[in-house]
C-alpha cells in the first residue's frame, strides 16, 4: 500500500514537472494582447490609423533584418487599394543617431520610418511597451517582438504584440485585415 502510494505521488510530481516545463516553453511564444493606450513622438505622423512598431538596431545581425524584411514583403505583397499600415523602426541603441536609424529602416522599405529616442523617451518607452532588452559588451540583447497598433480617434492603442518565434507575414496580414 504504500508503495502504491508513493508511485501515485511520483506520477503526480512528475505530471506537475512536465505541466511547469510545458508552460514555460509555450507562454512566452503567444501572442500578447493589449488595449494598452500608447502616447510616443515617432506616432504623431499623419497616415495610416494602423502602425507596426518595431524596436532594434541597426548593427543587429539576425532578429532585426530578418523582422524588418517581413515586414517590407508584407507592404509590396499588399493589394493596390489597400490602406498600408505605418510601419516604424525604433533604434534603441544609445550610440546611434536619428539619421541612421531613417537610412536603416528605408534600406528595407522606403515607406518605413526609422526613429531614434533620446534615453529619456527610451525609458518611457520601455515601460509602455514592455520591453526587455539589455547592452552585453558590443552587442544588444532584445526580444524582437513587433507590435501592432490602431488609432481611435486621435488616441493610439497597443493591440497586440508578436514574439520573433512566432511572427509571420500571413499573422500580420490577418490581424491588419490586408
């Protein structure tokens, strides 16, 4: 009976385990969803009552140009008659500048504007949308997450944001309904 007992319990342990695992590797790849207001300088342009935000720079090597090509491929494969969201590069390297983050982003797409944050706008930034990147001797450590947002009237929202993981043209495409 006992034996019984603690075979029961080690099942039991060993079924939590995998449940803990399971919901550390899945969570962070979903999705996150928002109505979050957002208030941020690069939103004042006048366009599009849609924005993808995307925060990198521009010495990254894998996650950004990766991320910033999907989203070029995204806008030239839109239909003609289509409202095309506004798609915004925010570098969050300190030691970049406003021009190289424009010339970056319009390496991609000429529609695509590049925004450089003085540390101050940066740190606002970070709260607002969550951001969790760090600086390791030369290179940056970010997410890579892109983050969609709509315009209500004259206020933006944060709708939702996509891990790297997950990310794909198709998933924009559905959720800007282009």
């Amino acid at each position: 009976m006992v034996f019984i007992l603690s075979k029961q319990k080690l099942i039991l342990g060993i079924f939590l385990w995998l449940l803990i695992i399971a919901f550390i590797v899945v969570v962070p790849q979903l999705p996150l969803v928002s109505n979050q207001p957002i208030e941020a300088p690069f939103l004042h342009v006048d366009g599009s009552d849609k924005a993808i935000v995307f925060f990198g720079f521009s010495e990254c090597s894998d996650t950004c140009p990766v991320t910033l090509t999907l989203l070029s491929k995204l806008l030239s494969n839109a239909a003609q008659d289509t409202e095309l969201p506004l798609v915004i590069f925010v570098d969050i390297d300190q030691q970049s500048s406003e021009k190289q983050a424009s010339l970056y982003a319009k390496g991609f797409h000429t529609s695509f504007v590049g925004y450089h944050p003085n540390i101050l706008e940066l740190e606002k930034l970070s709260i607002d949308f969550g951001l969790n990147f760090r600086r390791s001797n030369s290179q940056i450590l970010h997410q890579g997450r892109t983050y969609l947002l709509k315009k209500y009237g004259e206020n933006w929202r944060l709708i939702k944001s996509l891990n790297s993981n997950t990310f794909s043209t198709d998933t924009l495409k559905n959720e800007l309904s282009l």
